[in-house]
C-alpha cells in the first residue's frame, strides 16, 4: 500500500541527501502542519477567499511532493490551480477528498519513516 502512496525513490534521495533521522523529524513536522494547512483550506473556502486557498493548497502541494506523496501532491496541485472554481463552487467535499488523500499518505509516511 505504501508503494503506491509515497515515491520510494523520492524518500529514499530525501534520507540520502539528509540523513533518515532528519527525514523522520521533517515527516513530524508534516503531520503536524499538514492538518492545519487542510483547516486553512477550510476556512479560505468558508470565506470565498481564492488567494488564501490557492497559497494553502501550493503548501500542501510543495511539502507533499517533497516526500514522494505523488498522488497527494496532484490532488492538492489541482486545487491549487483550481482555486477560483473550487471556491466559486464553495463545494467541502473536494477539501474533504483531500484530506482523506492526505491521512493515507501520512499514515504510509509515518510507516516507512518509522525508526
């Protein structure tokens, strides 16, 4: 499951470059802000704000690419461009599919890292 969640290669450059323990305190940091950032989304698109989403979805766009959550990534890229649409539409349930996209990406994030 994991494999198809998180870009092996990506993770693993990620440890190589900066060390496993490092990778590990980053993914910490990941679980904790990520959560906020999907709460930011939430409260730009209650307030029709489109710059407020588009910044927290290139957020969660750049962490999630950085460790090799692809799909998550994608998911949050296609918010980001389509900010002014998805806040338009003022429809929760395309931050709610992100935000289940992220809890399987953190849960096979925290897996892999797990030291």
């Amino acid at each position: 499951m994991t494999d198809a969640l998180i870009d092996r290669a990506t993770l693993e450059e990620l440890e190589q470059t900066t060390g496993p323990e490092f990778v590990r305190e980053l993914v910490g940091t990941l679980l904790v802000e990520a959560p906020l950032m999907l709460d930011e989304l939430r409260a730009a698109l209650a307030a029709g704000n489109v710059e407020r989403f588009r910044r927290a979805a290139h957020s969660l766009k750049s962490n999630s690419l950085t460790f090799g959550a692809r799909a998550l990534g994608a998911a949050a890229r296609d918010l980001e461009v389509r900010a002014a649409d998805v806040v338009g539409a003022r429809d929760p349930q395309l931050v709610e599919a992100l935000a289940r996209e992220y809890a399987a990406a953190a849960a096979a994030l925290a897996d892999l890292t797990r030291g």
